[in-house]
C-alpha cells in the first residue's frame, strides 16, 4: 500500500504539525525500532515518546532505520515527574535529545502537572519552574514547540498567569466515552492544540454497539470511526500498535466523514473504556 499523505495543523507559533501522529508507549527495544520505521514507510511523521517510556534510544534507531529527512519528521518527548526542577528539565532534554541522536524536537512536554495533593500550596510554583525551563529550551532553539500533557484547565491556567510563551499543545487521555469537553473547549479558546493519548480507549471501542453501528454504515472500523470522530473535533489522535495492518488501518481515516448526527451520537457515549485517570487524583 502506498503511503497515507497526513495533513498539517498550524500551532500557535506557526510550526505545522501531522493531524495525525503515531505513539509508542510500551514499545521497546527492537520493536519499537521496527515500529517506528514501518509506521513510516505507511506514512506516519508524528512520533510520540517520553523518557518514562525508556525507548528513547530505540526510537531514535527507528528514525535512522526509516530514511526519511529528519526536517520531514515531527518528534516529540515529554519530561517526567521526577525531574520538575528548573535544571532537571534542561538536564532531561539534553538526555533524550542523545539518546534519540537527534540536534532539535519538534515539541517537548511536560507529562503530568504537580497536582495540590503531590505538593500542596507549592503546586502552581512547581509548574511555572518547569515552564520558565520550557521557555529557555524553546528560546535556544533546542524545541520548536512547548506544551504539556494531563492538564486541566486550572492547571493551565497556573502557567498562564505568568508566562512568555503560551502552552501551544495540551496532551489528553481523549476517547468516546471521555470527551474531555471542559479542557477542550479552554484550549480551543486559547488556541491551544489537543493531543488524544489512548484514543481508542485501549480498545474498548472495537467492541461498542453506536461505533459499530456508525462503521457498517461507512464500511470503515470502529477504530477508523473512533479517530475520525477525534479529527473532526479537532483533535491529534496518537493511536499505538506495532501490526503494520493496523498502522494502515488507523491512517485510512481522511477519505470519509462523520455527519453531525454521528459526531453527537458518540460525543454523548459514556464509560467506554471504564474510568479514566483524574489527573489531581494522582500523586504527580
């Protein structure tokens, strides 16, 4: 199959990012080496990683593998809870830009917000540190992006209030089922990019009736549906696989397209996938 062509959406700064990316939490090793460059070679240009994952080096041997110009490729990585202090943050980036063998990222995150129950009255300092060192890499020119993962709207709202550079991605745990639609709509309302992280709801919605249903009508799958659903909300779905067929599959997603009845059919669809995680229910 010849490669799928992925349109571009345009973050705050002007930098032009896939519609569509390819996440490899999991994957490690050899596999996730093999994953990244066939993903690919079907078209994907979005790599999704963090330094959680510990598969920064084998993601980095799969961009190598793959043959594509790094300028064609949009990588992105994400900063852990360990290391929120100002020199942790520069420290994690020049880590995982070694282990990726890479000069730049296209966007860097950070992963989770400090939470109120983690560090109490300290919460919001504990961002704004990790965002000024956010702020200092993207002025170096070490990332042509910034943004965050898990945050809710107060969480934003905490670095907001006194930052330079606007948070211009905001990575969610997105899916039918979990709509996300307050944290939606704020970062829509501030030009603010959503990624969905298990936006298939770790399968669950292979096997639901209205999805199903929506499917037959369009002789897609339910997954196809599923991210098509996120797309025309605007979304970046990061799907997961390491089955070629599937890669294919999740990219096969721009010929058709949801009515609207369709789209609020599945906005309305509720515990698809059980109970997702509250960000300031963790202890982050």
């Amino acid at each position: 199959m010849s490669n799928f062509r992925i349109p571009l959406v345009s973050l705050s700064n002007g930098v032009q990012m896939p519609a569509l990316g390819f996440g490899t939490y999991k994957s490690l090793g050899g596999t996730a080496t093999t994953a990244i460059a066939e993903a690919v070679e079907v078209g994907y240009r979005l790599i999704d990683t963090a330094s959680l994952y510990e598969n920064e080096e084998a993601v980095g041997a799969g961009i190598r593998k793959c043959g594509v110009p790094r300028d064609e490729l949009f990588m992105t990585t994400k900063v852990w809870n360990t290391e929120r202090e100002y020199g942790q943050v520069l420290q994690s980036c020049d880590r995982s830009l070694r282990l990726m063998g890479l000069d730049y990222l296209d966007l860097l995150l950070i992963h989770w917000p400090a939470t109120e129950r983690a560090y109490g009255e300290r919460a919001a300092d504990v961002n704004r540190e990790m965002w000024r060192a956010f702020e200092d890499l993207y002025a170096a020119g070490k990332v042509r992006a910034i943004g965050v993962s898990n945050y809710l709207p107060h969480h934003l709202a905490w670095i907001m209030n006194s930052c330079t550079v606007t948070p211009m991605v905001n990575q969610l745990e997105l899916h039918p089922g979990w709509p996300q639609e307050e944290s939606v709509a704020f970062c829509r309302d501030h030009n603010i990019v959503v990624e969905a992280w298990s936006p298939l709801a770790r399968q669950a919605v292979l096997q639901n009736d209205v999805l199903q249903s929506i499917a037959t009508r369009h002789d897609k799958t339910t997954a196809q549906v599923t991210l098509r659903w996120e797309l025309q909300n605007g979304i970046v779905p990061l799907p997961k696989t390491t089955h070629r067929e599937r890669m294919e599959e999740n990219a096969d997603v721009f010929d058709f397209e949801l009515s609207s009845e369709e789209l609020a059919a599945i906005s309305a669809l509720r515990d698809v996938g059980g109970k997702c995680v509250n960000p300031d229910e963790t202890d982050t």
